[in-house]
C-alpha cells in the first residue's frame, strides 16, 4: 500500500482499539521479515529504527532499502526513529527517511525533558513529521537479558503527564507502567489502573516500551486502554539467535549462508504472531483509508545567472548553496543541474527534495536559506523560475488502496 502519516495510523489504532507493532530493524532479514510478517496478517506496521543499534548498521546505507521496501509494501507502514538521544540524530533521521521520530529525554528531569521535547517537536512539526515522547523510565536493554539491566524503573506519573503534554503537544507518549527492555522472566505485572487513568486523562495514543514477554492477556488489556504502540524487539532476536543456533547444531561446519537461511521465516512469525495479539490483523485496508499517504515534495529552481554567468565560477557557486541549504531540516537531498543543450531556456536547476509539503514554508523562512538567498542565490540568478512539485505514486496502487487525504475524525470508545 504505502508510506502513511504516523499520527494518523495511530490515531486510527487509538480510536479502534488495537496497537501497531513497532519492530527494530537491525539489518535486511529483519527488514523483510517485518514487512512479510506484517503482510501476512494484513496489519498496519511501523519499521523501527533504534539508535543504540546503530553500531550494527550504517544507518546512511540501510535508510534507503528501509524507505524502498516501505514503499512497496501490501500494507501501511511508517518509519520510526525509535530511542533518538539528540536533535542531531532526529535531524538526520529525518533527512534520511524516517516520518516519525522519539526522543528519549526520559532520563533527565521532568524539566530538562520537557526542554528537549520541545526543541525536538519544533523541529519535527516544520517537517511534518510525528513525535514521541517518553516520560516515566522503562529499564533494560532491547534484545538482552532484562535482569541484567535492571536500573531503576520510573512509573509515569499523571500530574507529570498532564504538564508534559500541555507544554510539549508530543503526538503520543510513552508510559513506564511496568514493563522493562529485554528478555524477561515470566510476565510483569503491569498497573493497568495507572494506564487506564493516564489514557482517559491524555486523550493521546499511548506507546509501549519493552513489549517482549508479556502474556496475551497483557496485550489485549494494553491495547483496550489507550495503548496504539507496541515496540517489539528481543523476541525476534530471539527468534533469529535459535534459527541460527538450531542450524549451527545441525551441522558439522555450516556455511554462513545456510547459518542465516531461516532468519526472515523465524522473524516473519514472530511478527504475525505478535501482529494478531496486539488486535492489527486485519485491519491494513481501514488503517490505509484512514491515513494520509506520506508525500515528499521535488522542490525544483531553474534559472540563468546574471550577465550570462561572466565572472561566476558555476561550480563553486553551486557548492556554496549545497552546502548552505543541504543541512536545513527536512531537505532530504540537493542536487545542482546545468543543462546539456546551451540554448536550452535556462541553463541551471536545482532539485531539493522535502521530506514533505511542511518544509515548503518552514525552509523558505529557514535563516541558512534566507541568507543564502538573499545574499548570494537571487542577486546571482535574478531570472528564474521555482515550482514545488507533489511526488504521486502513478503505478495504480494508490487508486486501489483508496487513501483519503484527510486524517481521520472519528473517536472510539473502549473495548
Ligand atoms: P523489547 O526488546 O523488550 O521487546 O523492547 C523493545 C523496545 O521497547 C524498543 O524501544
């Protein structure tokens, strides 16, 4: 189906009743398995992206298979930067394709979170882009074992949460009621009461950290409460590690391609498993009709420089702009063009790609690209023309996914 507007998939899980997964994916078996997974039970999912992972992977490299294979997915999916520590890492993040992006403040004081927040939603919203927040701690380390990490865990507490959202408007928001990251001992007991207060309280969807190892019920109940993100994690690398083990074990001296032949389908399982309790199976053609399709803009310029370019030097002027507006938030690329044909009406282009059509106007009042054009661009290309263009899927599929434009309004009662 598509790439979708995260608020929108989790506003329509909200209203609904039922969670989303959010898996890490740490490589390009995990990638498939998730979106396979997904598929297979017709469930909205959301492509996760952790930085503590990012020592596995070359983030630059993997992004562009992540948002090829989003794309071409049966069902709606976001990609999410899942533990972000720094506007640096949301920035760039979002350069390189992510639609929706957590900070992980939750450490910090109530006030340095809040603080961090609010840069992070700023930046975020003038890209279009959803923003998670965290309050509250959940302890433990994604795919290891919990008691090993055991920190201290830090319930979300409602005065906090209120004050947290009136100041920092987060589309949706981690709770700490329970359960922590990694591989766990038997199911926590989670305060169901404290998530049911703080969900009729915050009128936000609700995401939970840590989801490996709770019971069915647990799912069930989280969902059924506020709860519309369920990030998931060491139960696929569990699921991979015993693939690997169990071919390791069958063996005298596996290759490696035969070590790693069983990862996708293992992952793939546990993903439709887990799709199924958390209540998204099924549910990928109301989900993708609720949520507005994720639409990069082509901000295209072409001009002739001033006195037909005489005491210009091209390359270094176009140098200058790419490395003047490259790293304006939400620019996900620039390329400078000269034309092949020398009596072609303009002889120069840009090509800017916006994460989306909010970056048309928070670029153009951006003080780099201001300066930039003001002081250097226009006097030096007075005769141009610019043109945002809307980047359309025209293969069919966005017909028969029937994706309206408009988020959805409608507003559910519990289960
Ligand atoms: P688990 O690894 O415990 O499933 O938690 C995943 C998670 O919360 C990622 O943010």
């Amino acid at each position: 189906m598509a790439l979708v507007d995260m608020s929108d998939l989790l506003r329509h899980a909200h209203c609904e009743r039922y969670a989303v997964g959010a898996y890490d994916v740490v490589d390009t078996a995990f990638l498939e398995a998730v979106l396979d997974g997904a598929e297979g039970c017709d469930a909205p999912v959301i492509v996760s992206l952790a930085e503590s992972h990012f020592d596995h992977f070359d983030f630059e490299c993997f992004m562009p298979a992540v948002v090829d294979a989003a794309r071409r997915a049966r069902v709606p999916v976001t990609i999410h930067l899942d533990h972000g520590h720094s506007l640096t890492t949301v920035e760039r993040a979002i350069r390189f394709g992510c639609n929706s992006v957590m900070v992980d403040a939750s450490l910090s004081s109530l006030e340095d979170n809040i603080t961090a927040t609010r840069e992070v939603v700023r930046l975020a919203r003038g890209c279009g882009v959803t923003v998670e927040g965290e309050l509250g701690y959940v302890p433990g380390v994604e795919g290891e074992d919990a008691e090993k990490h055991p920190g201290a865990m830090q319930m979300t507490s409602l005065a906090d949460a209120e004050r947290y959202i009136a100041e920092t408007h987060v589309d949706c928001l981690a709770v700490s009621i329970g359960t922590v990251h990694g591989r766990l001992r038997g199911a926590p007991r989670l305060d169901f009461e404290r998530l049911s207060a703080l969900s009729d309280a915050l009128h936000i969807p609700l995401v939970i950290h840590g989801g490996t190892g709770l019971s069915d019920d647990q799912y069930a109940m989280l969902a059924a409460n506020g709860v519309a993100k369920i990030n998931y994690f060491t139960g696929l690398a569990d699921a991979a590690a015993r693939s690997i083990v169990a071919e390791a074990e069958s063996k005298d001296s596996p290759a490696y391609t035969a070590l790693i032949h069983g990862v996708r389908g293992a992952v793939r399982a546990e993903v439709e498993r887990t799709c199924r309790l958390f209540g998204a199976a099924g549910r990928a053609g109301a989900a993708s009709a609720a949520c507005r399709r994720w639409r990069e803009v082509e901000h295209v310029v072409v001009y002739n420089l001033r006195d037909g370019g005489q005491n210009v030097d091209w390359s270094a002027f176009a140098a200058q702009g790419v490395e003047a507006i490259g790293a304006i938030p939400g620019v996900r690329n620039v390329l400078a063009g000269r034309a092949l044909r020398t009596d072609a009406p303009y002889l120069y282009c840009w090509l800017i790609r916006f994460a989306s059509p909010e970056v048309v106007a928070s670029y153009r009042d951006h003080p780099d690209h201001v300066g930039y054009a003001d002081k250097v661009f226009r006097p030096t290309a007075p005769d141009r023309v610019t043109i945002d263009f809307e980047l359309v899927d025209v293969s069919g599929e966005e017909k028969e996914s029937s994706l309206s434009t408009q988020p959805p309004t409608s507003s559910g009662t519990k289960r």
